[in-house]
C-alpha cells in the first residue's frame, strides 16, 4: 500500500494527532507496515471458522456510571487546570465534524 504525505496529514487530522512534518515520513512507514499485515490477514481462508468476539466471557464488564465524591481541593485543581471552562462546566472539542454543541 501507498500513502503519500498529505495521506498520513489526513490521517492525523482524522485522529486530531498533530504530527510534525520531519515526523511524516517514520509515520508514514509505520502506518504502511500495519496495513501491510491487515492486507495478508484478508488472505487467511475462515470458511468454517465460527466468528469469534472475545476471549472473555460474554458477560457484561461495564460498571454503573457513578459520581464518586472527591476533596474538593483536588475537584477546584482539575477544574482550574482545564483550558476552557466556564464556572464548574468544562469544555471539551465537539467529535463529530460541523458540529458545535
């Protein structure tokens, strides 16, 4: 597979990675490398092979999404810490392209 420079610049931009351009090139090959291997895994024949999900049991893993007190000194430094907030509401960037809220 081939990438060009802008490719990988693309790429990046994607993932919101700031790469430097005297880095693009040993991104680039790294980037080549993975897909080269992703390639020869496409040739590996799984007729007859059940699909397979995990290693782990099927059970569910997530916790309960839970507010868990903190000193409020610690509280007061992450919030002071953050680069755009307003009171006690941080702002993070929007994930999906066009979208502001």
């Amino acid at each position: 597979m081939n990438l060009s420079k802008e490719d990988i610049k693309h790429i990046a931009d994607l993932s919101r990675l700031k790469i430097e351009d005297e880095k693009l090139e040993m991104y680039r090959g790294h980037l080549v490398s993975i897909l080269g291997y992703v390639e020869k895994l496409t040739e590996v024949d799984t007729n007859g092979v059940a699909e397979f999900v995990s290693v782990f049991s099927s059970v569910n893993v997530w916790r309960r999404d839970e507010a868990k007190p903190c000193d409020l000194s610690e509280r007061d430094s992450v919030i002071k810490s953050f680069p755009r907030r307003q009171g006690a509401l941080l702002e993070v960037p929007a994930v999906f392209e066009g979208r502001v809220e």
